[in-house]
C-alpha cells in the first residue's frame, strides 16, 4: 500500500502560520511585563496582569472555537483569528496607558485562540488518519520552535533596541501571515455536515477528549513553573549565562526526536510514548531542583525537552483519536483550553507556593505532580482500548 503524502502545501503553509503566531506570542510574552514596567511605572502584580491577560484572551476565543468551526469552517475562523491578532498587533502602537495595553493584550489573545484553534483543526484534516501522530508530531515542531526561538530573540531585543523595534517585527509578522492565508486551499469538508445540535454531543467541549486533556493540563501546569520561574532560579544558582541557552536546548532535543516518537506513536500506540515521556519530563524536573552549575540546567532541559516536548504531541493526537471529522474542531479547542489553562494559571498557583518551598523546592513539588499524571494515565489508558492510540490491523 502506498504511503499517503504528509508534506502537503497546505500542511507546510499552515505550520508556517502556526509558527509565526506563536513567535510573536513568546517574543512578548517575555517582554511585555518589562516594558510595562519601565514605560508605565507598573507594579510587579500588574505587570504579570499585563502578561497573563493574553492568556485569558486566548481562552475567551478558545471556549467558542469549536463550535465556531462546526459552523462556518476553520478556514473561515482562521482569517478571523489572523485579522484580530494582526488588529491586536496594531493596537500596541497605540496604547499610551496601562488600560489601553491590557486592552491590546487582551485582543491580541483572542486572535491567538481563534487562530491556533484553526491550524490544529485544519491540519488534524489534513493529515492522512493512519499518519496522525507522525503528522501532528511535526506540526507541533511550529510551536516547540516558537518557545525557543521566541523568549532567547525577545530578551535579545529588548535588551540592544527600543521595544517599538520589537512590536514592528510582530507586526511584520503578522502581515506575513495574512498574505500566506490566501494560499491556503478550501477545506474538503463543508461546514453543513456538522452535527453539534445532537444531544449526545456538548458545542463547546468534546467529552471523549476530556481524559487526556486533563492530564494534559496538570502536565502543562508542570511546565509552566519551567517556562515563568527558570530566569528566577539561574539567578538565584548564578547560572544566568547557560539559562539563556536552555530553551534553545530544549527545541534542539525535541527537533532530533520528533520524527521518530511521531512515527513510534503510530506503529506503536500512546503508551510507547507517554510513559517514557512523563518518566523523562520528571525525570529533568527532578535534575532541575538540584541544579547547581549550568552544565546541569542545560542537561535538564534536554532531559525536560524528551519528555514534555514529546507528551504534548502525543497527548494532541490521543486527544483526536477516533473522533468524527466534524468534531476535531471541538476535540481540538478542547485540548488547547485544558493545556491553556496549564500554562496561564500554572504560574500563580505556584507562585503561591515558591516562598514556602523555594525555586528548588517547587520543582521537586512538580516532579511529584508529573509521576501523579503517570499514575492517572496508567489507569485511564493503561488497558488496550479506547483512547490508546494503538494502530488498527
């Protein structure tokens, strides 16, 4: 049987768009709450307000995406989601107080939410069902490239030119991404075959999604205390230089493994991979804590970059697995709010936890919460079955 083509014009166009939104999402994400700080006197709260309020837009547009591309398409919502964020993108230019700034921010969330939702959705039709994991496995490189490409050139940025330089480039970007949305194909699928009007079937989530999504979301909490507290712990371990390096790391070990974990989920089934990948990502949680050089932090992003990087592609795909083409729209905005909230959230809670553990300590608390997601994955998908991601013969 002939292998089915996954490098498609259409599948390297969208990746391309995935991975410009989340560039210009990680390069202010790291910036943002200093510049709110220097131009606008802000104080720390509300300088992390500044920088946590995107994530609430992103969710706001998430919670109706799926439901939205059951009625007009992701196509459609795509050019939505491009048109608010390159407005969100606009709006920084204009905002001269803190309101206007959170207004900005907010906007410029939502146009994420709705975007993003649309090139998973988009790409998960795409890809031939029998190379999904591999499939998603590269798609999701768009975003792992982002989180490291993003934070190392915003900090490099802010730090030699004004952050007007940093908000034309975002804006430059975004233009991009508007002009190579006209190349992408009409969608096979029409919006009329939806069935969201079924009693079995919620608009805005997809139940058979939920499982997995929410593991992923104390995975993804997990995560976060690296991605908004490593910067606070090199200092406090007087490794700032290699810290600087440790998300380039991450991506570099993700980019060597992908093609093969994706290629391995497929052949294999979700448990070949999500239980070695939970067991690394503790595994460098645990390194982490005790990190006391920049040899060791930079080890433990390797080590961190084998397990999450590869659970999160391999979570996505378990979270589509066996649902109807008219409802990935759902299970998609389904997982990405889960893991959303993860990320934005994860930060304060932990937040709330840092000055009775330490940096060290809180990273030890979350080595625990990984192995406690293990344990919950063995039970939910241990057993052949629904939701495994085995191969049908």
């Amino acid at each position: 049987m002939e292998k089915q083509s996954l490098w498609t014009k259409d599948f390297i166009i969208i990746s391309i768009i995935n991975f410009f939104i989340m560039l210009v999402m990680y390069l202010l994400m790291v910036t943002i709450a200093p510049y709110a700080v220097e131009e606008f006197g802000a104080s720390t709260s509300t300088a992390g307000l500044v920088s946590g309020i995107f994530i609430i837009g992103t969710l706001i547009a998430r919670i109706g995406s799926g439901n939205l591309i059951a009625k007009i398409g992701s196509k459609k919502l795509l050019f939505i989601g491009l048109v608010v964020f390159l407005i969100g993108t606009v709006l920084y230019f204009g905002a001269v107080s803190l309101p206007l700034l959170l207004a900005a921010r907010l906007i410029h969330g939502i146009g994420l939410g709705f975007a993003s939702t649309a090139t998973g959705t988009m790409v998960a039709k795409i890809i031939p069902p029998t190379r999904r994991g591999e499939g998603i496995g590269y798609f999701s490189m768009s975003t792992v490239l982002s989180t490291a490409i993003g934070p190392f050139l915003g900090i490099f940025m802010s730090q030699h030119y004004p952050f007007q330089v940093l908000f034309w480039l975002c804006l430059v970007l975004s233009i991009v991404n508007m002009l190579m949305f006209f190349f992408v194909r009409e969608e096979e699928t029409a919006p009329a075959t939806v069935r969201v009007n079924e009693k079995s079937h919620s608009k805005f989530i997809e139940k058979r999604a939920l499982p997995i999504s929410i593991i992923t979301l104390f995975v993804g909490l997990s995560y976060s205390g690296v991605l908004s507290f490593l910067s606070f712990y090199a200092k406090e371990i007087n490794v700032v230089q290699a810290a600087s390096f440790f998300f380039l790391v991450y991506a570099f070990v993700v980019l060597l493994s992908r093609p093969f974990s994706g290629k391995l989920l497929d052949e294999k089934g979700a448990k070949f991979i999500v239980y070695p990948a939970l067991i690394l990502f503790a595994g460098g949680l645990l390194l982490l804590s005790q990190a006391h050089n920049g040899f060791m932090l930079l080890a433990a992003g390797a080590i961190i970059g084998l397990g999450f990087g590869n659970f999160q592609s391999c979570a996505q795909a378990i979270a589509l697995k066996g649902i109807e083409i008219d409802r990935i729209g759902v299970a998609t905005s389904t997982f990405y709010i889960f893991l959303d909230c993860g990320f934005g959230f994860g930060p304060y809670f932990l937040g709330q936890v840092i000055p009775h553990t330490g940096y060290s300590g809180m990273y030890m608390v979350l080595t625990a919460v990984v192995l406690l997601s293990l344990f919950v994955f063995v039970l939910l998908f241990g057993k052949r079955g629904k939701g495994t991601m085995e191969v049908e013969q």
